[in-house]
C-alpha cells in the first residue's frame, strides 16, 4: 500500500467497533515540527540529533490521527545506554486501534523510504524506527491495574514477553505526554509491584538456576561443549531474573545482563564479573565452581530480604555439591 498516496486522501476513515480512527486526517494542520517541551520534560533536545530527528517524524506522523495520546521512547536509548541504530516507540490512543491501523499508521512513517527485504524494517535519517506496542490507554493500564491487583502473569502469557512490556512502560520516556501517562504507569509498577508476584518469582527463577547448577554438575563428564555452554547461560539467566525481580523490576531481555545487574541495589559483590567468569571459564569445573559460589550467595540474600522463601533446601544442594567435588578432586 502506498502511504504517500493515501496521504493525500485526508477522508480515508478506518472502522474499528465503536469508534473511527482518522488515520490520514488532514495533513495541514500548522503543527510544530515538534512537540513542545513541556509535554516531554526537554527530551527531544537530549537525544542525538539522529534520534530526535526520527522522533519527531514519527511524532508528526501520529500527531494528526484522531485520539492521539501520547508518544515514548522505550529500550535501550530510554536506559541511557549506548545509542544503538535503532529506536523503541510505544505509542498509545484514547481508544483501541486494530492491527490493520497499526500496520497503516507505521506505513505512514515509512512513506517511500526503501524497506530492509531481509529484516521488513526501513531507516529515518540513519535510525530504525520500532513500534512495540500501539494500544488503547486505557489498554494500558488494565494491562498494569489486573498485573498489581491479581499479582500474576496470566498462564496464556509468556512471562519473558510479559516482563519485557512491562519493564518498557516502567522506564517509557515521554516524547509526547499531555496527560502524564508515563508518570502514572510508573508510579504504579513501582508502588504497587506485587509481592506475592516478587515471592513466586524470585523463587521459582533462583530453584530453576540451582537445578542448572546440578544438572551441569551430573553432565560435566559428557564432551558436548555447546550443551554444556548452554547451561552455564540459563543458570546466568535464572539468576538474573531472580535478582531482578528480588529487587522489585522487570527482566528487560537476553542482553544488556551487565546493565540490568549494575542497577541492582541487591546482589552479591562483584555479581557481573562474576556471570563473566562463569560464561568464560575455559573448562567446566571452573564455570561450575563459581556457579556454586553466585548460587550460594545469591541464596543467602534471597533467605534474608524474603523470609518466605525456603532457600535452605537449595543451599544444602549447593553444599553436596561442593563436598562431592572435593571428594572427586582427593
């Protein structure tokens, strides 16, 4: 579909139940070529200029859709991390929009520029533009309201997906935000994160690392390298989400592990060097003896700060397991 064209047709409507989104509203409406500050804190004038300028198109591109209510920045860039090639936009509307809007509304941003074959994705001066979540608000915040109240993940729902959404709205920068949603989603997760969730959490990631653990310990003799390999990830895995989640967040992913440990106020010393050793160690005895060493650890924080978690059952593992190398090594 040719967005440039449809452009030009400021009466196309699409229908979605009860209410009609002006996609492609008339284009002359005499906007700013951005938003003003007082809607975005001075963000914009933060970004690199590669990032703001493809902000503020996308901004405009939204800006003239009937019920717009608000822009952000999410992922890596709204972390303060290095500035990656692309950027992580969640943008919200009064009501629900289809997925048919959805895909209309990011062909607009697109207009002609050439799209990627291999990965479906185009360039806005240098930067990939990409559009995690397009909802209703009020969307958003049943999806944050049932999350605190029930203090569980639907079964349906995958957790990771569900903790990265969650973790995206909990650091969302403001582009466009005349109504303070962010704050309010924010302000929310933070003060509202459930503890019964926490507990669950906490526990069933730190019990799944220790079963790594012990697995590893059992197939150490077989010569599969990338098995093995494997292991030592999803232990390093289990015991970030466990310190995430120990620490009232959300798991942002499989990457950035050095970031999301360093804002941890609770966790073992030297925690990511750590992780490093034990995804680096040149064989599996020294991956593994620092697995029991994190495991111990992280079990002796997690029995302190959560007297509901039984950690004693796990730590006695960590302790066979340390008598039964030692007697191998004697």
């Amino acid at each position: 579909m040719n967005t440039g064209r449809l452009a030009l047709h400021s009466s196309f409507i699409i229908h979605h139940s009860s209410f009609s989104l002006r996609v492609l509203a008339v284009l002359d409406k005499g906007l700013p070529s951005r938003p003003p500050d007082a809607v975005n804190g001075g963000l914009l004038s933060r970004l690199p200029e590669s990032h703001r300028l493809a902000a503020e198109h996308v901004w405009r591109c939204f800006s003239n859709v009937q019920g717009f209510a608000g822009l952000f920045i999410t992922g890596s860039v709204a972390r303060g991390l290095e500035s990656p090639d692309d950027l992580d936009f969640i943008a919200v509307w009064d009501r629900p929009i289809s997925d048919q809007q959805r895909r209309l509304l990011v062909e607009r941003c697109r207009g002609n520029r050439t799209v990627d074959p291999d990965t479906d994705r185009f360039h806005l001066n240098g930067v990939v533009p990409e559009f995690h979540f397009m909802a209703g608000k009020e969307q958003v915040q049943r999806l944050i309201s049932d999350f605190c109240w029930r203090g569980e993940i639907p079964p349906e729902t995958d957790a990771d997906r569900m903790e990265g959404l969650l973790a995206s709205l909990m650091d969302a920068l403001p582009v466009f935000d005349p109504e303070a949603l962010a704050h309010q989603w924010q302000k929310m997760l933070t003060s509202d994160y459930p503890p019964e969730y926490q507990l669950r959490r906490v526990h069933e990631q730190y019990t799944a690392a220790c079963r790594r653990l012990a697995h590893l310990h059992r197939c150490q003799r077989w010569n599969d390298v990338f098995y093995l390999a494997r292991i030592r990830l999803e232990f390093c895995e289990h015991i970030v989400k466990a310190l995430v989640s120990l620490n009232r967040r959300f798991y942002w992913g499989g990457k950035w592990f050095e970031q999301q440990i360093e804002r941890m106020p609770l966790k073992p010393e030297r925690t990511w060097p750590r992780v490093c050793t034990i995804l680096t160690a040149p064989d599996v005895p020294a991956a593994e003896d620092e697995m029991k060493r994190l495991a111990f650890s992280v079990g002796k924080i997690v029995g302190a700060s959560l007297p509901k978690i039984d950690v004693d059952f796990s730590l006695k593992i960590i302790r066979h397991l340390k008598k039964d190398t030692e007697t191998k090594n004697e």
